[in-house]
C-alpha cells in the first residue's frame, strides 16, 4: 500500500504537468486560472479519489484525470463563493476578483468548472458513471452554495435545514471523490454506495471541525484569523445550537451582539464565546462531530475489503479529524 | 424531410418538459433557470443538431438531449454575459442580475453550465466524441467572451483580431450543434469536419449580419433599439473598418464621436452612419457576409449526401440570411 504522502506528491506531479499546459491566450482568462490552482490547499479530494481507486485495485495513474477534475472544480467553486461572499483574500493572497476584476473571475471559474468536465471526462472505466457522479456531485455544490447564501437572511435556520446545506456544500464532494476512485476500479455497486457515505459522513464532520476551528481553533495554526464567523454571524452549527438553547439573559445578550453594527472584534468574540461556553457548545459540537465520524466508520466497515486495505484512508482521515488547521 | 418548423416544435416540445421537471427548490437557483429559459429566442442551436442528425440518418429523437444542452448553454453564456456587460434587458425583459441579483445570478449560470453539459452526456451514440465536441466548444466560448472583453480597453484591434473573437464567440457553437448532430447520426470524419466548417463560416456571417443589423437594421422588426453598438462604441466588423479607412476629416470627426462622454444618441447615431456611409461600410459589410456564406455553402457542398437531403438545412440558413431581426 502507498501512504498518504505518496498520493498527495502523485497528484501534484500531475496537477504541476496540468499547470504547466495551461495556454497563456487569453492572458486574463488563462493566468486566473493558474493562480488560483497554484495557491496551495490540502487537495482532500484529489488524494480521495486516488486512494480510493488504489484501495479497489487499480493504479492512482488510472484515476488521476478525475482527481484532477476534482481539484479543478473546488476551486473553481472557491473561486465564484469568493466573488459572492464578498472574499477579499483567500490562502494569505488576494482572491482572483481582488487580484485582476469580478467580470475575470466570473469568466475564468465558468471556464474551470468546464476544465473540470473535461477531466472527469476522460477516465476510460466506467467513464458514464464517472461522468454522471461527478455532475450530480457538482450540481448538488451550487444548491448548497445557493441555500448557504438563502441562510443569510433567514432567521428560522434549523439544526437540520444547516446539517442539509453542508451535506450539499461540502460532504458529497467528498463523498463523490471516494466514490469516483472506486468507480474507476470497478467496485461493486454496495461498496460504491458504502464508500460514498462513509465520505459523506466524514464530510459533515469535516465542515463541523472547520466551524469548531473559527471560533475554538488556535490563530497560529488555523489558515485564517480566529473568530470569523461570530464577526459575520455566520449561521454555524455553533450558532444555531446557540439560539436555539438559550433562554434569559443569554439569549437577549445573543441577540444584542447579532444585531450590533458596530462592535470591536474581539469584544464581541469574547463575549459570544462565552455565551456559548456556559452552554456547552463545543462540547456538543464535539460530541456531533464524534457521531459523524462513528456512522462514517461504520459505512467503512461494510466496503468488502480487508480491514488492513482499509488503513491507509483511515489513517488519512484520521489526520484530517485531528488537524487543527 | 421534414420542415424547420417542424424541428422548431419538436424542440420547444421538449424544452417544455425538462421546463416542467426543473426543481423548485432552492427556489432563487433554479427559478431563474427557468425563466432564463422560457424567454424565447430563436432556438438555431438546437434546431440546426436536430436537423443534422436527421440528415445524417438517425431520428431527431436520438440528438434531441444534446440539443438541450446546446441551448442550455447558449443561455448560460448569455445569463453570464449579461452581468459582465451590466446589461439591464433581455428580449424585452429584465435580465436575471437585474430581476434578482448578481450573486444568484452567478450561480444560476454556473448550474446552467453544468446541466448542459449532463443534457451533452446523455446522448447514447458516440458519446464520447459529443461531449469532447461540447467542451470544446464551451471552452472556446469563454476564450471569445475573455476577446471581446479585452477588446473594449484596446486601441489596436484589427479586423483579424474580431474574426477570431466572433469565430470563438460565436461561430463555433453554430458549427458544434451541427457536427454534434452528424456525430449522433454516426457520419463520417469528413462530412463532420465538413458540417462542422460550414456552420462555422454561417455563423461568422450570422455575427457580422447582426453588427450590420444593429446599424443599419430597421427598428420595427430588430429585436431592440438600432444604433446600440454607435452608442457604446462597440468594435464591430464596421466600426474597426471605417477606422482603418478613413483619413482627414472623416477620420478626426468620428475620432471625436469615439471620445465624447456625453451625446445626443441619435445626433451620434446619424453622424458615425454618415461616416460609414460615405466610406460604403455597409457595402464592405454585405461583401464579407456574402463572402462567409460562399464559404460556408463550399463546405456543405462537400458533405457526402444527395444535394437534395441538404434543403432543409439549406433553406433555414437561407431564412437566416435574409433575416431583418
């Protein structure tokens, strides 16, 4: 079995080739592109996809283009949520709306999205199913994008409508990684679908550790500044559990500090903290996360494979749940 | 054979059954799909790859999916180019950044994009080379777009320079729907490439008809307002010639026109016409289009079927060409 280090230098040899062709006509169409893909990133879902298909019995090699795919598509979804949101930097360097005009990042993301098509495009196994898994992935991302957005003028967002939006957001994408290496290998159908949720589950706890991480991570090691979404009030996990227990004094507190227009940053982080404090909220958030991560482990122990062929991802996923970045 | 109307019907038959299944929710991603959608237009895309299929031997049936896609897509360019150009309508109604707002009108267009390209996907008979055909195309209509774009900020444009934007921009999806049509009927390379140039010199006619339109169009029958290209100093096949070939007073008088930040539309309307007029712009302009269809006509002449089987086709192009709106 290759580790994990393996399949992440295997696919930035690839993405670097990828890169490498890029045409250079039209400049501000094609320089976009190679800037946002060379900014960095963990590439989570490239190095899915080729463990998975390594892990069903093909080479990382004949899975490679739809990792590729993968990558290409996140960020092309980086690149648009960034424009929406408004998003002056991304990974320590200004995003591409910022760098060059919103029309240059409105036309470049809608080339890479078509980019990543192509790639996905043209895995030779299975390449309908691929296709077609990657598609239905790629647009289940734009409605959670859309109800992402809906959520910041909705004052009634449930446990389940935010646990609906992060599974559409940023789960299946995961789960469409693991689930494209193994159609690539031609798993059966069952261990397709198992190795799907389990990506899935590990993907909502994912997003929940990233929420955990905004406001209880540590600034050194956290890629951006601690406490981002208690500035914005973002609706997180967090958040919501939040409104949802508080009652008394906490609550008018609460509301007091969503409404305010004006705030020092780090008054109203301390003080939202410790709202959430004196209810439990990372404890509850830990013990979601925790749940998450057992009925993703349990979708694990039905793909029909030995345990041992099983560890590297698990080992990976295991350093992904550990991280505090 | 069966008529343009009939392929025109056939169509709008099942754009209004994928109108019916589009999703209702999220609500502000997929209403202004359909609304996108049901603006009208007169729909050439999809007509021109359902009657290459037919006559190229298969049912309309068969490429009637892809037919979808390619009209799907031409929406999505023309949702995305809508906010780039701030334009404000679209066949006489407000275009979706305006009805909504540039964020769900982003993301509506990336949706769009992608549900091309799984309509592109669907297609049974030669699939791969369909959806290598659509991307292709796809992608060379962002770098057309990037062109026109980068035209705007440039003093330098030649007439060079506009045929390879309008070629990208515009013609190569014209000449994609026909070659994706032949692909499904199983044609042979060379009467694909064949299909594939004449629509592409078609629609390089088509383009420089609609800059002649906008100028020298009547009002009544032009889908909008004449004159929108003078106004806007948009470099059209007409305005780059007549900068080429005036001198002395012509030159300096439509030079100031150029820079003036505040006219009288129609004072400046008739002025740059009279310019042009007194240089036969239009004359140049029916020249090159008739040179285009010449072109185009040689290539349809080389496709390997009775002359007989080419006369719908023929005779819609035909319509086309003698079109005034």
């Amino acid at each position: 079995m290759n580790t994990q280090e393996y399949y992440l230098d295997y696919f930035k040899t690839r993405l670097s080739r990828f890169l490498d062709e890029v045409k250079s006509e039209p400049k501000y169409l094609y320089e976009p592109v190679k800037y946002a893909l060379s900014a960095g990133g963990k590439r989570i879902r490239p190095v899915l996809c080729l463990m998975s298909a390594e892990m069903f019995g093909v080479k990382a090699e004949m899975a490679v283009d739809a990792a590729l795919g993968l990558e290409v598509f996140h960020n092309f979804t980086l690149l648009h949520d960034d424009i929406m949101d408004k998003s002056d930097m991304r990974r320590g360097r200004p995003t591409v709306h910022k760098k060059w005009t919103e029309n240059i990042a409105i036309l470049s993301g809608d080339l890479m999205s078509l980019v990543a098509c192509r790639c996905a495009s043209k895995t030779e196994i299975n390449s309908k199913a691929v296709l077609d898994t990657f598609l239905q992935t790629a647009i289940e991302i734009c409605e959670g994008q859309q109800y992402d957005m809906d959520f910041e003028t909705d004052d009634n967002v449930t446990v389940d409508d935010y646990m609906k939006m992060i599974n559409l957001k940023t789960a299946v994408l995961l789960a469409g990684s693991l689930k494209i290496g193994a159609l690539i290998a031609n798993a059966s159908q069952a261990d397709c679908e198992n190795i799907y949720e389990y990506g899935r589950y590990a993907g909502l706890a994912f997003q929940l550790q990233d929420d955990l991480l905004d406001t209880y991570g540590d600034a050194k090691v956290f890629g951006k500044p601690i406490g981002g979404d208690i500035a914005e009030n973002k609706k997180t996990f967090l958040l919501i559990n939040a409104m949802n227990l508080a009652t008394g004094n906490a609550k008018s507190e609460l509301l007091s500090w969503l409404s305010k227009e004006d705030f020092d940053r780090t008054e109203k982080y301390n003080a939202v903290k410790s709202i959430y404090d004196s209810m439990k909220i990372k404890d509850l958030t830990v013990a979601k996360i925790d749940e998450c991560y057992a009925i993703a482990d349990s979708y694990l122990q039905k793909v029909s494979l030995p345990e041992s062929q099983k560890n590297v991802l698990r080992s990976y996923m295991d350093s992904m749940r550990s991280r505090n970045y």
